[in-house]
C-alpha cells in the first residue's frame, strides 16, 4: 500500500476526514439493530419489568437513540461519500497535471521508444482505475471492518458464549478463502500474461488481415489468435477448479441463510439447556449477519486494491523516469554557429549509435546526413534538437552546450520536420501556430501559402478552425505541409529535416519540395537524406557507417573518391536511371 498512499498525499487530509465519517457511519448502521434488541429486553423481558411495566422513558430513548443512528448513518455516509468524490476529482486533476508536466520534461528520445498508448494508458486509464479506491473500495472496507468489530463487541456483553459460537462459521470461511486465495496469486502474473498474449494475438490479427488475406494466410494468423485462446481457457479452469470447492463452501459459511440457521440452532441448544434466556438469541439473530456479509466486501475489495496499486506503480514509475536536466543558470549562445565535438551516444551499454562524430554546421548552409539503415543518421540529427543528451562529447550552438540553453531557448533556435508527421487533435490553425500561439491570422495564413497548403484548408468544412481528426481528413502529404506551415511559422534558424518526400505520390512530392525549398531559404539544415538525388547541390555531405562518419564532402568530390558514397551512387544510378530532382537544388539550398 506504499506506493498508493504517496499517490494518495495531494487529498490525504480529506481521506482520513471521510473514513472517520465511515467509521461513525458504521458504528451508527449497527446501532438500530442493537436498539431493536434492547427494545425486546425493555418491552419483553418479565425480569426486567417494574410493577407498573416497561419503563417509558428508557423505551424512548431506545427507541430515539434507534431513529436517531439511521439518520446520522445516512448524514455521515453521504458526507463521507461526498468527500471522497472531491478528493478523487482533485487526485486525478493533480495526478494529471504532475504527469502532463514531467512528460514535458522528458526528453524528446523517450517519447521516440514508446507509442501513445503507453502515454494514454499512464495519464488516463492508470489515474481512472484509482478512481474506484479512492471514491468507494476504502469506504467499504472501512465498513466492512467497523460493522463486524462493533457487533462483535455488543454480542460478547450479551453473551460471551454465543458470541464465540457465532465466530465458528466466520473463522472457517476466512480460513478456506485464505487458503484459496493463497493458491490463485501464485497464478495471477500468469493470467495477466494469458491475457496479454490474448490481446496481442486480436491486435495482430486485425492490423495485419489486410497482408494476411492478400498473401492468403488469413488462416494462419487466425490461428495463433485462436491457439492463444485456448491456452488462455486451458490455464484459467486448471487455476480456478481447485478454487471452486473452497469458494463454494466459503459462500455457504458466509452466507446469511447459513449464519442465520446456525446463530438459531445454537441459540435453541442454549435456551432449551437453560443455559441462556429466549430474548439473549434475538440479538444474535439480528446482528450475525453483520458478522459475514463485510467480509465477502473484503475479499471482492481485494482485486480493486491489486488494481489500483499496479495502476499507482506504473504512474509512479513514469513519475521516476529520468527528466532532461534544466540549466541553473542558462547561457545565452553568441549566433547560430552549430559544432558537434567528439560526441557519442549509446541506446545501451554494448553498441553506440554514434561514436565520437565532430561536424560543423555554418550558418546557412546545408549538410546531408547518408547511410545505410542503422548507421546512426537520425540518431545523430536528433541529438541536435536534444531528443537525448550524449554520452560524451558536446554539441553547441553559438558557443553554448545545449545542456546550458534552456529548453525554450533551444526550441526557438531550432526546430524540425519528420516524416512521420505528428498534428494535435486540434483545430489547423491551433495545429500551424503551435510554437507561436501568439501569431496573428494574417501570419499563420502567410505560413500556409508558403507550405503550399492554404487553399486546401480553406476546402475543409470550416477551413482553418477544422479539427484535426474530426472534421479535417488531411492525407499523408496534406499533413506534411501543415506540419511545415508550422515550422516555416516558428521560423527558427536551425532546422533538422528527415527528408519528407520519401514515400509521397508525384503531385505531393512536388508541392512539398516547393514548400521545402521555401522553408530552407536562408536557414541551416542539418538533413537525413535517403534518396541522394535530393542532395546532389548541398554544401557537405557526411557518410555515416556503424555511428562513424567515414566519409565528408560534397558530392563530386566524394563519387571522385570512389569510397562508400561513390558506389552507393552508382547503385541508385542502376536501380532509378537518376535524372536531376525537379526540386532538388531548391530543397538543397
């Protein structure tokens, strides 16, 4: 429970508030019920009574106290219920914030390793599923754990002896539901694992049926879902057949028919013995189901615990993750000037993605990275926008380590566009002015014509304030040149650029090198190239192989040397009868 009371801390003061106001709620429920016996004892019992009959006023106030614990049962669960309500609307406000913030915090390279879903499922689904703890599951346990105690104690006044024999079916049951849920969380990672591979089977299926049927082994990948289903059947009745005689004889025990029957037959066997008067088993009669019918709450609240306390780790762990360390004191660059000094970086300890490359990068001018795939090329491009810090080595702007510039600062310096092109869930306009909110309509338009998006927009059901993914259907290129409209209107002096033309159609591609060509004039592109007729005018080209620059310079100086660059030349001569790109000086310069 550790890690769900530190989850717990923002609203810990209302919590105890609302579980005090339980337990009174509790010892209030059972309250009636003893007035209902001591109504018996007043009204029935020939020793008790005076020669003039039962005592009225010990009767009324039996009788006030009864009525007076409903509603002051009724007052302090709803007051109880109330509070725990706000708190758990103000955990998940605070919790979403705390992780809202530290993702901002994160470095860019964190969010490459992991897809939304994970993200989705910490700030969403992990908060929500703590909802059910805080709002309701502590309540009822406290209740379940109040009502049989308090009841307890009344019948062990009444008569120590019932008492303990009423205990006899409440301790057997609690024995056989230990023992049975000893033996099923042996088992339970299991089931999440059945489970897991249960989903993985479905997903897999259904995002690839369109490559299964055409290649016609929809039966295949059927199959496996299939397979894993069964395994998941075959586990899950080996887990739980040992548990169901033991279940079944639990809820028999704990049953209030059973505890009713049993509390009447030793309450028979007491009075027929003399051992006990008619009116000591009424309390019995009415309070031994209060001893049970918690305890079954225990048990069900057991899982919603397990629940919450694994949602609370996950969110606790993404709240450990490491965040990009803020400068104490950040630097201010002199310039736009770009070096990488020796740097290296490692995905792992065994294998570094880049290892010990120095480069230039001169204001205004273009550098190509090439290679083969797994060569290192974007992960050295994204060292500049700090997606990750390296291991060793710098990277500087104007003079500056990007550790000493602050994270605003460097995102006003630099900036980058990717293929895989990532648009909020917001309007177009909101989605083009993103780094700068503050830009007028007239910018935020001007930055749409040079992207060479403008009059698509204006197509769209309410043109710029079109919401993407609701009413605005952009296609891959479509989205392209919005996500360029808004770096063309961040308009930094640094830009990183995954070549954007990669897997475009003839008319995309040519709209986008236009809005590529207006989005590099006069700025330094540092660009991951992967068809080298696109950079055939750039201003150095650097070679990379296992994280290693092994070659640099232009382009006729580097097919002249007949290295890694001229053969790979040669092959893409070969394999696409290369003729200049229509755009590609433009998009070079």
């Amino acid at each position: 429970m550790r890690t769900i009371l530190t989850m717990l801390r923002p609203v810990r003061g209302r919590m105890t508030l609302a579980l005090v106001l339980q337990t009174l709620g509790a010892v209030a429920a059972v309250l009636p019920f003893v007035a209902v016996a001591e109504l018996a004892r007043a009204l029935l019992d020939p020793g008790g009574l005076g020669p003039g009959g039962p005592d009225p006023g010990r009767v009324w106030t039996i009788a006030l106290v009864g009525v007076g614990a409903l509603v002051a049962r009724s007052a302090l669960t709803i007051g109880a219920v109330v509070l725990t309500h706000f708190a758990d609307n103000d955990l998940g406000l605070v919790l979403r914030r705390r992780l809202a913030g530290w993702l901002g915090r994160l470095p860019l390279g964190w969010f490459t390793e992991r897809n939304s879903a994970l993200v989705r499922k910490s700030v969403n689904d992990d908060v929500t599923a703590m909802h059910h703890l805080v709002g309701h599951t502590l309540l009822d346990l406290t209740a379940a754990i109040v009502v049989p105690l308090v009841s307890l104690v009344y019948l062990l006044v009444v008569d120590w002896r019932l008492a303990l024999l009423t205990l006899v079916p409440v301790v057997l049951g609690m024995g056989l539901y230990a023992r049975m849920m000893a033996g099923a969380m042996a088992q339970y990672p299991e089931y999440d694992r059945a489970v897991g591979r249960i989903g993985a089977g479905a997903v897999e299926f259904a995002h690839g049926i369109a490559v299964v049927k055409t290649f016609g082994q929809a039966g295949r990948a059927h199959r496996r879902f299939l397979d894993a289903a069964d395994d998941f059947a075959a586990f899950f009745l080996a887990w739980v057949r040992p548990m169901l005689r033991a279940s079944a004889a639990m809820e028999v025990l704990l049953s209030p028919v059973f505890m009713l029957l049993w509390v009447l037959g030793v309450g028979t066997v007491f009075v027929t013995a003399g051992w006990a008067a008619g009116l000591d088993v009424l309390p019995f009669a009415l309070l031994a189901l209060g001893l049970t019918a918690p305890l079954l709450t225990i048990g069900y609240s057991a899982e919603q615990i397990r629940t919450a306390n694994r949602a609370a780790a996950r969110v606790a762990g993404l709240l450990a993750t490491r965040a990009l360390p803020e400068p104490t004191h950040p630097r201010e660059p002199d310039g736009t000037h770009v070096e990488f000094d020796r740097v290296s970086f490692g995905y792992d300890q065994r294998t570094r993605a880049v290892d010990g490359v120095s480069l230039e990068l001169a204001p205004g001018t273009v550098t190509a990275l090439v290679g083969r795939s797994g060569s290192g090329k974007t992960t050295l491009a994204t060292l500049l926008p700090r997606f990750v810090d390296p291991d060793a080595g710098e990277i500087r702007i104007g003079g500056v380590d990007l550790r000493e510039l602050s994270t605003d600062r460097l995102y006003r310096l630099v900036s980058f566009v990717f293929q895989d092109v990532q648009l909020l869930r917001a309007s177009v306009r909101d989605n083009i002015a993103l780094a700068r909110p503050e830009a007028t309509e007239a910018d935020v338009y001007a930055a749409a014509r040079a992207a060479q998006i403008h009059d698509r927009i204006t197509e769209l059901p309410r043109g710029y304030d079109s919401v993407v993914g609701q009413d605005a259907r952009l296609s891959g290129g479509e989205a392209q040149r919005v996500s360029i409209a808004r770096a063309l209107l961040a308009d930094t002096p640094i830009l990183v650029l995954d070549e954007a033309t990669a897997f475009a159609d003839p008319e995309s591609e040519a709209a986008i090198q236009d809005a590529l060509s207006e989005l590099a004039a006069g700025r330094t592109l540092l660009v991951i190239a992967h068809r080298l007729s696109t950079i055939t005018d750039v201003d150095q080209i650097l070679v990379l192989d296992a994280g290693r620059v092994v070659e640099r310079g232009r382009h006729p100086e580097l097919v002249a040397a007949g290295g890694h660059y001229a053969r790979a030349w040669a092959a893409h001569e070969r394999t696409a009868g290369w003729t200049p790109h229509p755009a590609g000086e433009g998009a070079g310069r």
